[in-house]
C-alpha cells in the first residue's frame, strides 16, 4: 500500500485512461487445464487450496504471516482491521471471486495475483494507508485487493465522491457500500471481490480504436479488461499495470514497477510454473492471424499457425524475435513460395534426375527430390532498431532466398550480436539451387561477409588483410549460429603474426576468404510447431 500511495489514481494521461468504458460481462475465455503425465495439474479453471496460497504468500513475502499491517514512523504499527485473517477464509474468498469474474486461466490467475499482492503488501494490509496523497485521508480512499477508490469532487483535493464505489454498489445492489464504504477494507469478501470486480468488470482499455491508449498499445487491446489482457502471458503487464495504478510522471513506468513485475515473474516462475505446463507460448489464440516465426533469444524457435488465416496472408510469414527481457519484436512478414525440393549440386553431371544450370560461365547440375521445398524471399536490407535490440543486415546478394526456419535462425543470431554491419551474401536463388554454389541447395547453408575491425561494412579479404578482421566479433556471430542450430563452418584459414590461425567451427575452404559460410550439414535448431 505504501507504494500504490504514489498513485496518481484518475488523472488523464497517455493511455487515455480517462476513456475506460464500464461495461457490465466478464470475459469468458477459457482454456483447458494442462495436465502432466505424472498427474500434476495447472492452475487452469482449478480451486487453490490454502496449502497453495500459504506457498505463493510465502514465494513472495518470505513468510506465511498475512493481514498483520505495516510499520509507521516512530515505531508505531497501521493494523490491518480485516474481519478474518485466516488462510483459510483467504483461500475460500480468492476462490470464490476467481470463479465469479471468470479468471480462469493461470495465465489470468498470475497477472491478478501480481498485482493484488502489489497493491496489498501481499496481503499486509486491505486499505490505503496515511499518506501524503489525498486519497489517501478521503472518505472514498482506496480499499480493498486492488484499491476501490472514490474520485474528486469538482475543485475539491480528497476523494470524497464514490465514482467506482458507486459503481460497484450498482453492480452488486448494495447501496451500503456507497453508505459505509469501510466494509471494502473490514469484510474480507468484499475486500477480494471489489477487486476482481476491477479485473474482469470495471477497468478496460476503451474501445475506441482512434483512442490514444489503443493506438500506442494495438487494436486487439481495444475494449479488453484486464482479465483479458492478462490472456496475453507477458505482453501487457506493463499496460495492465498502468491501468490500475497509472504512470510514475519521473520514471515514465507504472507506478510501483519493479514490485509489479517482480510479483509477475515470481509467481509465474516459482509457483505457476507456467512454461513447464503450457509452454512459453505467449500467443493467445488467434491474436494473429498470420503464420509466425516466434524467434526466442535462447535459441528456440517457435512456428506458430493459427486456425485461420488473414485473407492474404495465406503465403506469408511473419518473424518475431524475443529479448532478454521478454519483449516482443516484429522483425518482418515475407512471402514464401514452394518449389523443387534438391538433395545435392555437383559439378558432374548425374544423368536422369539431375538438371543443369549455367551461372556466370559456370556450369552446375543439381540433383532432384521428391516434393517440393518451402523458400522465403528475404527483403534486403534489414533495419530494425528498437528497445535496445538491434537487426540489421545489409544487403550484398541476389540469392535473397532461405528456408523459413534457416531465416529465424539466422535473424536469431544476428539479433543476439546486435551488429550494424552484417552484410548477407546470400543463400539461393528463386529455383532454389543456389548455383553456382554446390551446397546451398534449399537454402539452409547461407553466406555473410566477414566482419571487420574498421567496421566500414566494406568487402574484406582475410588472406590479403588478416588484421582488419574483427575476430571477437566473427567468433560471437558463429557462437550465437550455433545456439540456433547450426554446427559448421567453412571459412579460411588466417596467418597472423606467422601463425596459422581459423575460426572456430570452421574448416578450411577455398574462395572462402571473403566470406563465412554456414553449413547445412548438421543444422538443427530448438525447433516446435504450435497449431491453434
Ligand atoms: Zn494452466
Ligand atoms: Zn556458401
């Protein structure tokens, strides 16, 4: 409570909060409960036990002690005045609330959770405390999980109007809220309910689409409460945050930011556990409909194809990377085409089954598989910058054709340097033979100039100038290939200071000495599909 005291409760600001609707149906999305073969059991539309909300109060608070106030100055105590401080009327009370607003999912459960357990001291105290704030000393001051709170009267500094307590006495008939607005604070049902009320009922995103708040945070917000945000795993905690508790005017975050999302985190790690039973899928259902590359910062790779798809959209791929931090990037959306699947090039020619080439002079067959390969056309260059995550890739190529996943691995990679002068050779051509080169069949094996000291992003020969070569920066590039999926190099071998030296995972290989191939042999990346 200390913390939610630096609120700024109603003011109008960026997220044009100002315009939330009060609009009278929970969300009813459900999902079904994931179950483990060893019979564990997600959160997902189940009942917490109070052995449960003991181990959630202790993960966060390092103690099972729950409504026992705050220390003040001067030594003294604000007691908490809740009717029942036990774990287990705690238990039946989120319960029963959980049930009747319809946070269903664990996704949904923890985003509540973090954000009640931020607003109460987990659970330390059901109202706002003394403070500098005006809300704070108002007859409407803040109460209950997620802080009811009156609004002000015209021209007036406390917050002696009951705005949302009015609401809420319409809601659920009872007009001794409006009266005896204490009873948030004092009765532990109302304190739980009033703010699952807020979560599923009271406070959305407008639904305006021309709105400020829905054009900064995207059309699927609009009219979305918090529960259905909450859908979202990680995406809105910000905006949820925001939401409730508004914007700290120094900071430009939530109030109360750090303790929101280390709640988040805590909860959704230490006692949801949530990617070992659904995954670290943060899509929900349909939000795009659009099959999407999910390019995560530790490697993994996520193909995700919804149900439907966008008119349009049927031969596109869209290529999301994911940093440290858990933030969504949208990389790009390319075309993909199908075409002749190959198994090798040769220089000879191998009869029956195999086609020819001509590029340049030079002379290739390649030879034929069975079915067709999928290609995407990469759209050169790339020049993404934002948020502290940089993907640019400089276009040196006309073989701008890859496989789809050969392309996350490699926006991956490149993602994770954070490099501005990659420049891609290329991998194939639009018939997927990638002539005159013999093994870039299909486009899995790729090629990137090396990258230099003098960062000029100009051409360089490492047998002719060793040391321009940045060798740090290649090793880096070739180790975070290598956390997606690819294992071999063919580079050139280097003299520097007399001494023979080659890059790490690389063999040694002629015309290789301006540009570092990626090998296809042994690719194999943290690769999942997910279907809606
Ligand atoms: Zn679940
Ligand atoms: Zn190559």
């Amino acid at each position: 409570m200390d913390v939610s005291a630096e609120s700024q409760k109603f003011g109008v600001n960026s997220e044009g909060l100002m315009e939330v609707e009060h609009v009278k149906s929970p969300t009813m999305v459900k999902t079904p409960e994931t179950k483990k073969a060893n019979g564990e059991k997600c959160f997902c539309n189940r009942d917490f036990e109070e052995k449960d909300v003991r181990k959630f109060v202790k993960l966060l608070k390092g103690s099972e002690i729950i409504w026992e106030g705050q220390a003040a100055k001067g030594g003294k105590r604000i007691t908490c005045n809740i009717d029942d401080k036990s774990f287990s009327t705690l238990t039946k009370g989120l319960n029963a609330a959980i049930n009747k607003y319809k946070i269903n999912t664990c996704a949904q459960k923890m985003h509540f959770l973090a954000q009640v357990c931020e607003e109460t001291g987990t659970f330390a105290l059901s109202e706002e405390s003394k403070s500098i704030f005006a809300s704070s000393e108002s007859f409407y001051k803040g109460r209950g999980v997620l802080q009811l709170t009156g609004v002000r009267k015209k021209d007036k500094k406390s917050y002696d109007a009951p705005g949302p307590y009015q609401d809420y006495a319409d809601y659920k008939g009872d007009k001794n809220i409006v009266k005896n607005p204490g009873i948030v604070a004092t009765n532990i049902n109302y304190c739980i309910d009033s703010g699952a009320w807020i979560w599923s009922i009271n406070k959305k995103m407008p639904s305006n689409k021309k709105s400020q708040a829905v054009i900064k945070w995207g059309k699927e917000s609009a009219g979305k409460s918090l529960n259905e945000l909450a859908l979202y795993v990680d995406k809105y905690l910000e905006l949820i945050s925001v939401l409730l508790n508004g914007r700290n005017a120094k900071t430009n975050m939530p109030n109360g930011w750090e303790k929101r999302k280390s709640n988040y985190n805590l909860l959704k790690t230490g006692f949801f556990r949530y990617d070992y039973f659904h995954g670290s899928n943060n899509k929900p259902v349909d939000a795009k409909k659009i099959v999407t590359f999910h390019i995560y910062h530790d490697g993994k790779i996520e193909k995700h194809i919804p149900k439907e798809i966008k008119k349009d959209y049927e031969n596109k791929y869209s290529y999301i990377y994911h940093d440290t931090a858990g933030k969504e990037h949208d990389i790009c959306t390319v075309n993909f085409e199908k075409v002749q699947n190959w198994i090798v090039g040769s220089k000879k020619d191998g009869g029956k089954g195999w086609a020819k080439r001509t590029v340049g002079g030079r002379i290739r067959y390649y030879q034929m598989g069975t079915g067709k390969a999928e290609l995407v056309k990469v759209v050169l260059p790339i020049n993404y910058s934002k948020d502290g995550v940089v993907l640019k890739i400089g276009d040196n190529t006309t073989r701008e054709y890859l496989n789809p996943k050969a392309f996350a691995s490699m926006l991956g990679a490149v993602a994770n340097c954070g490099y501005e002068d990659f420049k891609f050779n290329g991998s194939t051509s639009s018939d997927g033979t990638g002539a005159p080169s013999l093994t870039h069949v299909n486009g899995v094996s790729f090629d990137f100039r090396y990258l230099r000291k003098d960062k000029t992003g100009n051409n360089l020969h490492i047998d002719t100038e060793p040391n321009a070569l940045d060798i740090t920066r290649q090793e880096k590039f070739i180790d975070e290939l290598i956390r997606f999926g690819y294992s071999q190099f063919y580079s050139y071998n280097i003299i520097i200071n007399k001494k023979k030296f080659i890059l790490k995972n690389s063999t040694h290989l002629a015309e290789h000495n301006h540009h570092l191939h990626v090998r296809r042999e042994g690719y194999k990346p943290n690769f999942k599909e997910i279907k809606y």
